[in-house]
C-alpha cells in the first residue's frame, strides 16, 4: 500500500458464489486488525479476514479510532508509519495491506486451490493496487475535496481500461468469478476496490458485464454483507472517496 499525504498516515462452484469452509487453517487466530474506520484500506484486509473461516479481532474489541491514531504512530509498532497493521497471535506486526492479505490467505488457505489460482488472487491483488492508486491520485476523498487532476479522464478513459482489462480475464473462466471460490484474497482486494468506485459512480461497471456480476455476487455473499454493514470485528467503516463536488 503507497503511503498517502493525508493527514491520517494511511494509505464454492463456478456457477454459485459461496463461502466455502477454510482449509485447515495455520493458525487459531489471525490476531488483530487496526485501522481507521473507513473503507480505503481497511476494506479488504477486513473482507479477507471475515471470510478466511478463522478468528480476528479488530476496532470493535480494541476501541481504535482516529483519536488512537497519534499515540500509536508515536509507539513505532506501524513498520511503515501507517495503517493498516495487523499483530500476529505470535507478536508479529504486518504492515501494508497487501502484505496483511496475502498473510490471511497463506495461514487459512485462501490464496487459491492451485498454481493458477494463487497467480490469479495475485494478479487481481495488483490490480486492487492499481485502481486505488488511480483514485487516489484522481478522485477527491474525506480529507482532500478537491484534487487538481482531471477527474473527467478517470471515469472516462482510465478506470474504463482498467475494467476492460478485467473483462477480458473474467470472461475467460467459467462462472461469474475469476477462481473456483470466487474469495481468494485476491478476488476480495479487487473486490474492495472496485467497490469505492461504484460508491462515487453507481453504473461505472455497466461496459463490463463480467465484471459487474463478479462484483454483485461477492457483495451478496453474507461474510461480505456483515463487513460492509459494520457488523464485523472490524465494525463502523466510512466512505472514503467522495464526489466531485
């Protein structure tokens, strides 16, 4: 995850979606999840824990809030200076959202059933960090309204590539995700990302049907319900990119 200027430091079957059971998981407990609440990049480290099939805890068991944010970069334990971070049940501290996902995937098996599943979720993950680096640097957000790039360009040409990208991947494999589960962390992270930008434009997926069904069927899935209504360990999450207004 690129660190951002901002104040806050942050940067089944292929024919029904659903959440299969973890494989034998790794660990007992993933640990704990900080991060501010809001969706930016605490979304998809708190979809791949939610839907790994092992137990996390988040801000709702710790508190954390913007106001924790201070004493907390001043202890040193972010190895970045930012969030996300996640502590291992071992003490360990990972920082940098992928690298948080990719850890949830490799101790409860969710990074894919096989080789080409694994180079997928690892693709897609990219592509997750492709698309929020593009609306970042384009799209206006909660803590900087008004950005001096063309805004018009990054609905117009260059999320449109990036979904055309994606179609073409999607329509390749059967079902309407990109694996066999359709919850690689990979397919999350993509997932959360494409999410923020239907927040700002309702029908941006309406070129890339594939797309647009991939998404609409992980939104469904009931672990991704819990976390986008507040109601995981993670709890309340905001909107982080806004509207031009």
């Amino acid at each position: 995850s690129s660190r951002c200027s901002e104040r806050f430091d942050c940067c089944c079957p292929f024919d029904t979606m659903a959440e299969p059971a973890s494989k034998v998981a790794k660990v007992e407990s993933l640990g704990t999840l900080t991060y501010f609440p809001l969706f930016a990049k605490g979304l998809a480290p708190a979809l791949c824990a939610e839907l790994s099939g092992v137990a996390w805890k988040s801000n709702k068991d710790t508190g954390f809030g913007f106001e924790g944010w201070p004493a907390l970069k001043e202890s040193g334990k972010a190895p970045f200076g930012q969030l996300p971070i996640l502590e291992t049940s071992k003490g360990t501290v990972i920082g940098q959202a992928t690298a948080i996902c990719n850890y949830i995937g490799r101790v409860s098996g969710t990074d894919g059933k096989d080789d080409d599943e694994f180079v997928m979720s690892q693709m897609l993950m990219a592509e997750g960090e492709d698309i929020y680096n593009l609306m970042q640097k384009y799209q206006p957000t909660k803590f900087v309204t008004s950005k001096s790039e063309d805004n018009t360009k990054l609905w117009s040409e260059l999320l449109p590539a990036e979904m055309k990208k994606l179609e073409g991947l999607i329509t390749k494999t059967p079902g309407d995700s990109f694996t066999s589960s359709g919850t690689t962390v990979g397919e999350l992270y993509l997932f959360a990302m494409v999410h923020q930008m239907v927040l700002v434009v309702a029908d941006c997926l309406s070129a890339t049907p594939g797309v647009a069904k991939f998404y609409e069927a992980t939104k469904a899935l009931p672990g991704v319900a819990k976390v986008l209504a507040g109601e995981s360990a993670f709890g309340e999450m905001g909107q982080y990119f806004i509207p031009v207004q």
